[in-house]
C-alpha cells in the first residue's frame, strides 16, 4: 500500500473528505487529491507530520515503515488494511485454466462495485500479470474513438487495479461522477500547479480540466497493461 492509498484509507475511515483534511493540514484540496491518488509522492515531512495529525495515526504508518494504526496510550495500535484495491475481486470471475488466467469482461464500469458483464471471457497468459495476482486486475471493453488509433471501439483491456497513475501523460482508466461509465484517458498534471486534465488522444475529443473544486469527484481506476484486439478476416 502506498503512502497516498494508506492517506485515503484513513481518511475515509474516520469519515472526513478531502477537503476536511486540507483544512486541518493548510493545504489546497488539490494537494491532498494528488497525495492520495500518487500524482505526488515526494511528500514533505512537515506535511506527513500534518497529515498524520489529522487522521491520528503515527507518520511512519503513513510512510509504510510499520503497520502500526491508531494511538493508544502512547502505544500504536495494529490496524487491518485492505489492498484488494478496486472492484471486488467477486466482479473478475476469474479461473485457472493452464497457464492462462479467465477473465469475465467488464462493461460500462460506472463505479468501484457497480459495473455490467459483456457474457464475453478472455484467456490471459499469467505472463502478462507480471507477478501480480490475478485479482489485482480486471478485464473491460472500450466504447467509442475518443482514444483511437491507441484504442478502438470495442477492443478489451487487461487493466491493474491502481488509485493512481506513474507520470504526466500515461493513460489511465478515469471515471467523472458527470459521467456515464469510466473511460481510458491520458491524465495529465503539473507538480506544484492546482489542475488535472483528462486528455483524449482522439482530437476531436476536447480537453477536460479539472480543478481544485471538482477532485474529489475524479477516480482512477487503474492502468492498462495489455490490449486485446480481435483482427477481422
């Protein structure tokens, strides 16, 4: 778990948003978004220190040094942590078959847990998980060009379940809450600057920017890792 995923966690288990921790830390909602989602992960230690102030629990827990939770006592407390990530792996329908991974593919993923089944499945190679699990990914079907020629209507993708994506520009799994499902996207984003912007390799697809006030309506569901494209005769 990363420091940014263990931030969120605690977050919502003490039932604050975003915006409660910025006050609480002095900082912009935009800050604590891309703390939690890995934008920027060369985190202040003076910030971690606010931080963990905030959500009470000690800044090595937040720096992943120990899994000590809550203080008791002077005493941290050992608090249990989810890292099955998003989408219940239930939703994967996964199985073994040979050396190939079975995934159900996924359609119209409208949020972590509320998604529809194509009745299609896919065979991965467990090659292609590169030492992942077969639960951290999932399998979903692209619909319309707004990434074409990277993507086409109705390709599948083999995504790993991740809150976050490495660098500027790398296409990501995104959903809005103004929209209908998630949708592949590059995200783009400046360290030090207040914005995000959703960018659609298709040009006819304009530019979304999203800024301070609209974080916390913004997901990344994950990254994709393998494409899987049928070649008509």
């Amino acid at each position: 778990m990363t420091i940014g995923e263990r931030i969120k966690q605690e977050r919502e288990k003490l039932g604050l948003t975003q915006s409660d921790v910025a006050k609480r830390v002095g900082c912009a909602i935009q800050t604590v978004f891309k703390y939690e989602n890995g934008i920027v992960t060369n985190i202040p230690l003076d910030k971690i220190s606010k931080i963990a102030n905030a959500l009470d629990v000690t800044p090595a827990y937040l720096m992943g040094w120990n899994d000590s939770g809550l203080f008791q006592n002077n005493l941290p407390i050992s608090e249990p942590s989810n890292d099955s990530g998003y989408l219940n792996s239930s939703y994967n329908d996964t199985s073994l078959k040979g050396g190939y991974a079975t995934y159900s593919v996924l359609n119209d993923v409208s949020d972590f847990n509320v998604h529809t089944q194509t009745g299609e499945t896919v065979d991965v190679p467990f090659s292609a998980l590169s030492g992942h699990s077969r639960d951290d990914f999932f399998v979903m079907r692209v619909k319309g060009d707004s990434m074409y020629p990277d993507y086409k209507d109705g390709d599948k993708v083999l995504v790993l379940r991740k809150s976050s994506v490495d660098y500027s520009g790398q296409t990501g799994v995104v959903l809005c809450d103004s929209d209908d499902h998630a949708s592949l996207k590059k995200i783009e984003f400046k360290e030090g600057e207040e914005w995000i912007r959703i960018v659609s390799v298709n040009p006819a697809y304009p530019v979304r920017r999203i800024e301070n006030a609209n974080a916390e309506n913004f997901k990344i569901l994950g990254i994709p890792k393998l494409l899987i494209r049928e070649i008509a005769d």
